[in-house]
C-alpha cells in the first residue's frame, strides 16, 4: 500500500448491502474483493493496468442511470453498489453472447478448452444458443510461423489485455489494436506474422490471453512419435520452475511435485529423466568464471574487451530483447549458454560417449517454464554438438497435458528420483527458478571461491536475503573482506591470486520482466547507479522463470509469489546448496572439460561465440 492510498480520504461504500470504507480513488472491484464479493471480469487482469473496454463487470450504482464498469469506476463519493441485479445479469448475458458472435469457438479441438474464461462465463451466465449469431467458419488464417507463439485472431475478443502487457508489463510493444470502433482490431505493425516482428517469444501475451487467442506453438505430437520409436533414446531434462507450478494443473497449487513428475514422466515412456538443475550448476560455474575474468581483466589488466557490469543470459526472451533494442550493449552479455542448451550440448557428446549411443539417435527434450525456449533451441548457432542441441521445448503445460493423456493422475503416483549421471544437484541449481536466483546462485559460488571461507560465514544458511523479493529492479553492494583465501585448482590457471580483489566493493543488479531491464539499461546510459554495477541479472519473465509464459494459467502476483515460496522450500531440502559442490559437475571437469572452465573446449561447448561487437561468429 503507497503513503498516499494511506493518507487518502476514506470513503464508505455499500456493496450488495456490505458496508465498508475505502481509500478514495478505490474502485469498486477493488473494494467488493475485499469484501469477498466476485465480480466477473475479461479486459481486467491483476498484472495490467484498466481498460475497461470488456463491460463484463457491469454494477448498478444508485443515483447512476447507466450500468458502471467496476474496474474503472474510482470511489470518490459514498456510494451504493447492486452487483447482481436483474438489470447487471442481463446486460452481462448480452455483452457475452455479442462477444461469441464474432468468435469461432471449435471449443472441442482449442487449446484452452476447459480453461477459457470466456467460455467459462458464458455458461454461467446460461448462454446456451447464439442469439447474435455466431461464425462458423474462420476468417482468417492462424500466425503459426514462429517457433513459440500461435496467434488465432478468430478467437480475439479484443480484451487488450495482450496490448497491455506487450506494451506495458514487457515494453516490447508486438501487439497493438488497429482501427476504430466496429473495425477495430489486434494486430501487429504492418500485420507481419509475429516472427517478422520485434517479439520476444516470452509468452507473457499467452498467459493473459482470456481465451485461446493466443497459445504456445505444440510439438508433443513429434514428441510422441519419439517416444514410440524404438530407434530413438529420448530424454528429458526438467527445469526447476515447472516442478512449482505444475500441481497446478493436477489441483495441487503451492505443491512441490518434483519426483512424483519424474515417474510421471518415465511412465510416459521417456529413457532418461534429468535435472536441469545439473547445468544450473554448470553455467553458475561458467558464468562465474567469466565475471572473476571479466573484473581481473577490467581491474588490474585494463583490458575493457568484455566490459562490466557483465549481464547474465539464462533468459532467452532478454536475450533476444537485447538483440532488438539495446544491441550496442551486447558485449556485456555473458557467454555462458542457457542451462538448457549446456544440456543439450552435454547430452549429444558426452553423454552419448559414455553411453556408446550415436548422437543422431538421441532425442533430447526440455521441460521449460518458457515459450522463449522453444525458439531458443531453433536457434542456428545452437547446435555445437554437431546436431541441434535440444531438439523439442515442451512447456508445463503441454507435459501436464502429455501426462493425462497418459492416463497418469500425478496425485497418485509414487515418487522417485532424477537418473544419473545428471540427477544430483544443489540448491543453487533450483534458486535458478525465482527471480535474483541466478544472482544469489553465483554470489554463494563466487564468495566462496575468493574468500575461502563458507558462504554461510557471511549469511546465515546461505540465504542471500538482499538479493531476493519482487521489486522489480534491485541494486545491491557487497563487501569482500580483506582476508581472502588460495585459488582454488578449479580456475587457477586463470588469475594467479586474490589481492586484486580483497576488500573490494562488488556491486550487483536484479531485473525481471523486460519493462524493468529497460529502466536499468536507461539508467546504464545514463551514468546511473547500475552503471557502476560488475554483475546484473537479467530475467525477461515477471518474477523469473516461475512467471514464465509457459506456466500454467491463470498467472498473479500471488501466484508466483507461492511459486517461489515452494522454490525456496527446496533449496533448503537440498543437502548441498552450492553449485562448486556438485560432484557430478566436478565429474564432468574431471573426465570432459579437463582444463576447467572458460577453456577452449568449455567455450566450444557451453558458451555462444561472441565477437566484441556482440554479432554472432558464423
């Protein structure tokens, strides 16, 4: 709550013969919610800003002669509010079946059949006919050219709510309503097929979507047919995100269903079930390195090649929104590969070496949290391994799907664990998940490798408390003491001590949803305090990846915050909770990338290949 809603004048209205007081400037949805009256609602959504274009949630005020929209109806004066009222039913009735009237349904064969919102009101407002008519035939073609999203404009009740948050929540600005009233409708610039505009993949628009407007390009069905191939050795690795949210689905909101998943999952017929986690771990490593580099170069070489503040780049819609608007800042991206496509280029070497299995025959899929992912593996530089790295990104959706179609009710089954040689990994690994994740990730990482010392010494239960929460840009200094330790083995033959570095000041950003990376990129230019950072973490999504945009929907502030919440009961669970500690990631330095990492065959692998001028090497 602000200091002015706090100060307000507080205004008593009455809601359905419910009395209560309200900030002035509160609008009567707001106070019926806390006053545990439901209002229907399609143009609002708890992240975005009103419009009030729906009029779904109609009231009659007292002393008004029109019906008013709740979400936009700011309470100055007392009022008296009737929410259900003969007149408010029937005119929602009628702003429903007009809706349907220009909407092809095909509800059967639609994505979002029994999770559509307008569909859902429809029936209980007991619209069972089209008094308005209805479309019985699709008038235009889908934009299904892209590798992430599917747009169907036969199926847009031009809610906005994708303008919106395209515009406001990511400040990408993909979508936008062309024309004027009867002729108004969504579109993009010039009406390009998404693919030929500036979008970032990230799903947000998917996740606010009321209807099946907008969903996520599907590949289960080509993952189906690996599986029933007898040819194919199919793998999955399973992103900590999706493991928050996806009890969702199966009526379990706020339930970590980590390893009944990963029965699920092999029940479904998969060979392998592996941790993302695992490279979590070993892009903290990578990544890690490349900042201790980065500062050694920066601060005692004077070489600014790699320049600071180094920003991570796990986010492959922020990836792929700094490659559109901010490309002169390319340089200070990290190297370091997603976790997912460290798998993918793990799997189809490595793994397929130890394995004896040709690499040709794996079939390497991704459980992600994000529509951005699907488009990531398609990228062309992503296929190090000699193949693609990751040939399939499946969302939580579409696995939750996959699992019921398989008959499996993942409130039954029993629990079991990750395989090896990518099932252990740490707490660092599942923080990855939550937004300033990553960031605490490699600062528990990186404050150990210099000091020599437990992270634990400096915070208690290695909790980096500062980093965490929901603001939507946080800034963040951190002492390093004056007493530092050896080298470790690890990356000794990269900087030959610590002196450098004791005592210094490290100063570190955290950004989510692409509207806050472009108030700390501004800031940037602007010789602002994020300018003077040596390490920002970057996440495209609200909240990071528990608020992807292949989550399951309906998404919230709340909803994410329980999303984190069970992520953090996690990290705890673990037994080792720092990415330098996983023994299967020290294994794979052991036996695969002996010379450690930042190597050549480190950089061939895990790392995309940066010029200085940020433009991919052919």
């Amino acid at each position: 709550m602000t200091e002015q809603s706090v100060n307000a004048e507080l205004i008593s209205v009455n809601i359905d013969g419910k009395e209560i007081q309200v900030p002035s400037g509160t609008t009567i949805l707001e106070a019926a919610k806390k006053l545990g009256i439901r209002i229907p609602t399609l143009c609002y959504h708890d992240d975005l800003c009103i419009a009030g274009v729906c009029r779904v949630c109609v009231v009659e005020v007292e002393k008004k002669w029109q019906l008013q929209a709740a979400c936009a109806f700011p309470i100055t004066d007392p009022i008296t509010v009737h929410t259900h009222t003969p007149r408010v039913r029937k005119a929602r009735r009628h702003i429903l079946e007009l809706m349907l009237s220009e909407h092809y349904g095909e509800c059967y064969s639609c994505g979002r059949n029994g999770n559509c919102e307008l569909r859902s009101l429809a029936q209980e407002y007991g619209v069972d006919g089209y008094r308005f008519g209805h479309v019985e035939e699709p008038e235009c073609e889908k934009d299904d050219i892209g590798f992430s999203v599917v747009r169907d404009m036969n199926k847009c009740i031009q809610c906005r709510r994708c303008v919106r948050t395209c515009a406001e929540f990511q400040s990408v600005k993909a979508l936008h309503t062309m024309g004027r009233g009867i002729n108004s409708s969504i579109g993009t610039y010039f009406d390009k097929p998404l693919s030929e505009v500036v979008c970032i993949n990230c799903g947000q628009c998917i996740n606010r979507c009321p209807t099946g407007a907008l969903q996520a390009k599907d590949y289960t069905e080509a993952v189906w047919a690996a599986i029933d191939d007898p040819k194919k050795h199919v793998v999955i690795q399973t992103a900590p995100a999706p493991r928050s949210a996806i009890g969702e689905e199966f009526g379990q909101p706020g339930v970590p269903m980590t390893f009944q998943m990963n029965t699920a999952l092999r029940q479904i017929g998969f060979d392998k079930v592996f941790d993302t986690n695992f490279t979590a771990d070993l892009t903290i490593i990578e990544e890690g390195t490349e900042l201790i580099l980065r500062l050694y170069k920066n601060l005692v070489q004077g070489d600014n090649s790699a320049p600071l503040p180094q920003f991570t780049s796990c986010s492959p819609g922020w990836v792929k929104y700094i490659e559109h608007f901010y490309p002169e800042y390319l340089a200070h991206v990290s190297s370091a590969k997603s976790p997912q496509q460290m798998f993918g280029a793990v799997i189809k070497t490595w793994y397929a070496e130890i394995n004896n299995i040709d690499p040709k025959d794996i079939v390497s899929v991704a459980l992600m949290p994000c529509t951005a992912k699907k488009f990531e593996c398609n990228r062309p530089e992503m296929r190090d391994s000699g193949y693609q790295d990751v040939d399939f990104g499946l969302t939580t959706r579409e696995v939750a799907k996959m699992i019921r179609e398989a008959g499996i009710d993942l409130n039954t089954v029993p629990k079991s664990n990750f395989d090896a040689p990518f099932g252990t990994a740490t707490g660092s690994g599942v923080i990855f998940a939550a937004t300033g994740g990553v960031m605490e990730a490699a600062l528990r990482t990186v404050l150990e490798l210099i000091t020599g010392k437990k992270v634990e010494d400096f915070y208690a239960h290695a909790d980096i408390i500062p980093i965490r929460g929901f603001e939507g840009c946080r800034y963040v200094e951190l002492k390093i003491p004056e007493e530092v330790g050896p080298v470790p083995d690890l990356i000794k033959h990269l900087v030959p001590d610590w002196d450098w570095i004791k005592g210094a000041t490290v100063k570190v950003g955290v950004a989510h949803g692409t509207a806050n990376a472009r108030k700390v990129l501004e800031d940037i230019k602007a010789g602002g305090k994020f300018s003077e950072c040596h390490f920002i973490e970057f996440m495209a999504c609200p909240g990071g990846c528990i608020g992807g945009g292949g989550q399951p929907i309906p998404t919230s502030q709340w909803i994410r915050e329980a999303r984190a919440k069970v992520i953090y009961g996690e990290d705890n669970d673990y037994e080792v909770r720092k990415s330098h500690e996983n023994p299967d990631v020290l294994r794979v330095y052991t036996e695969y990338f002996k010379e450690g990492p930042c190597s050549h065959k480190s950089h061939e692998l895990l790392h995309t290949h940066y010029t200085p001028r940020g433009k991919f090497i052919e």
